[in-house]
C-alpha cells in the first residue's frame, strides 16, 4: 500500500486496481503474466488487468492449423484421413496435416508390379508382348506378367507336327527315312513328313524294266515264253539269249529246212537253231543209193564202169547201178559169132 497523501503511480509491471480518492492514493496490482500454457486473451491497460486462458492443445488425430502467438490460441484441425483407394503422400506432423494421393490404377495392359499400401502408391508395369518368334507360356494377369518362350525351330530333317499358336509352341518331328526296300513317294515338306512304300520285287519269271531310284518304284514284266516246238521239225522258237534280272529273254525264229532242197543236219534245242543243209544232188552219172530223209542226206555213188572184159547187162538209172557181167571168152574148139553183147561161141 501506498501512503494515501500521495497518489499511487503503477510501474509498468502493474495496473491500478483501485483509483486514487480522498482516502487512499489507489492501489497497484500487478499484471497477470501468461505461462507458456498460455495465451493473453485481453491486453493489460493501466486500468485493467491481462486476462489469460490456456491454450488449446491438438490431440493425437489433430494438426496445428494456426500457430500460437502471446495473443491468439493455436487452431486445431482434424488430420485427413486417406481412404481406401489413397495412400499416403506425406506424414503428418504437429504443423502439417497428412497428403493423400489416390492409387494408381493399373491399366488395362498393365499388370501391379507392388502392391497399393498405406504409405506408399501401387506400381504397374506394361505387359509383355511375345516376340513372333515366342509363345505365351504363361498368361498375363492383374499381378503377374506374361511370360514368353521362344518358339521350337524344326531342323532339316524335322517337319512340323502341330503348328504354333498364340499360347502353344509348335512340335516337330525327324522326317521318316525311306529304308533301303523303299522308295519315296511324297516328299518331305516343313508341314508334311516324307512317305515312303515298299519296292516291288520281281519274281523269278520277270526281269527288271526300270530300276527303282530314290523317288520311283521298280517296274517289272515277264519274260518272253518262247516258242520252242514240241515235236520234230516243227516251226517254233529257240532262246538265243537267255533271260537276267535286268534284260528279257531273246527268242528267235527256228530256221525251216526246204525239205524239196534241204534235210535237217542239226535238230533244234531249246538254246540251238535248226542247221539246214542242202541235200546232195546226184550226178547224170551217180545214182542214189540211200534215199534223203528230213534228218539225213542222199547218198549218190557213181555208176559202175564196165571193164573192157565186161558188158554192161543193166543201164544205169538215178535209182539203179548199172550191172555189168563178164564176156564170154571162146575156148579153143569154138569161135565168136557175134561181137555185140556177149559173144556167142560155135564149137
């Protein structure tokens, strides 16, 4: 208190309380100061005190909108909070609320390479495209990506079984080899296999026409039956040239014997012509003496020659010889009566 002859005077640190009056010098009161828990709410006059209030304390799911100042009270607001389909793009502090930010959304030709969270966005990535060389091997989906594999590659000696497509590689097999028995008739293809069927074989009684190749079969024909008689003399066939696996057999025409002209010196076999020979002709001074046959010749002898002691008792004919006989020869008590012919003798 103050001594009532003087008025009271406040330092800056006080107020008046109570004016001054004809019984006191008024009194000083010092001013209220704000804890730091505080804000001052009313500005101390020298007439009136500071007034005071607590300042208002964001909870746990709050952020400081406005900062506290010694005259104004902090603002509070509730944190964002980001929903099913957002993440979160910046944590909150005391001073900054939460940053939400919606999901990426995968496309459709893309597929989630990490998982949407809470703090942290999903990532995509573009679906692989198979190479026209690849197949699918493994479908795309909404979490995982296409996997492809190359395409099989059939070799020379492959043809292709089942053809590629989009999701299925294709499958290849060797080309069948035609074995040695064998001849190709359809050739091998990059979608078709080789074919192949057995040679013909020829039997015993043909000959081969045309040899088998790779791509052509054998052919085949019978040989040539000749002709070859049954019975003597017969016209007919003979083999002049037997048969092989590779050529025919040759016949030819059996000669036929002129028998007027000809008899058969040489009879035919099955691999051997007829020989013909001409049949001997008997001279005007031969005559025959073994008649031709087919198979063999005439005989011709010369005619007997009368000696100078002989007369001729038979002419000579083509059939016949001539016959001789010896003269008569006188004897000593007869004499020759004729000299023609035999000689007649008289005694």
């Amino acid at each position: 208190m103050h001594d009532a002859a003087c008025p009271v005077h406040c330092t800056r640190q006080e107020w008046q309380s109570e004016l001054p009056s004809e019984f006191s010098g008024g009194r000083c009161d010092p001013l209220t100061v704000c804890t730091t828990s505080q804000w001052e709410v009313t500005a101390a006059t020298t007439s009136s005190d500071r007034t005071c209030s607590d300042l208002t304390v964001c909870t746990a799911s709050q952020w400081e909108r406005v900062a506290k100042t010694t005259t104004s009270d902090r603002v509070c607001k509730d944190l964002t909070v980001c929903t099913a389909t957002q993440w979160q793009t910046r944590a909150p502090s005391e001073t900054q609320d939460r940053l939400c930010s919606d999901h990426t959304v995968c496309e459709g030709d893309e597929y989630e390479t990490k998982a949407a969270a809470t703090t942290s966005d999903r990532t995509c990535a573009t679906h692989t495209t198979c190479a026209a060389d690849q197949w699918q091997s493994k479908p795309s989906h909404t979490h995982s990506d296409r996997e492809c594999t190359a395409l099989t590659t059939c070799t020379e000696v492959q043809w292709q079984t089942v053809a590629k497509t989009s999701t299925s590689d294709r499958e290849c097999k060797d080309h069948t080899i035609c074995s040695g028995t064998q001849f190709q008739t359809q050739a091998a293809g990059v979608d078709s296999d080789r074919e192949c069927q057995e040679t013909v074989v020829c039997s015993a009684t043909q000959w081969e026409t045309t040899a088998a190749t790779y791509t052509s079969d054998r052919a085949c024909k019978d040989h040539v039956i000749c002709n070859v008689p049954t019975t003597a003399h017969a016209a007919g066939q003979y083999i002049s040239t037997e048969a092989t696996w590779n050529a025919d057999r040759v016949c030819s025409a059996l000669t036929t014997c002129d028998f007027a002209r000809q008899y058969e010196s040489t009879a035919p076999t099955s691999y051997s012509n007829r020989v013909c020979t001409p049949l001997t002709l008997c001279a005007p001074t031969q005559w025959m003496t073994t008649a031709k046959t087919q198979t063999s010749d005439r005989v011709c002898k010369d005619h007997a020659t009368c000696t100078g002691t002989q007369y001729q008792t038979r002419n000579g004919s083509s059939l016949l010889d001539r016959t001789c006989a010896d003269h008569r020869v006188c004897t000593g008590t007869e004499y020759e009566t004729g000299a023609s012919g035999d000689r007649k003798s008289v005694v």
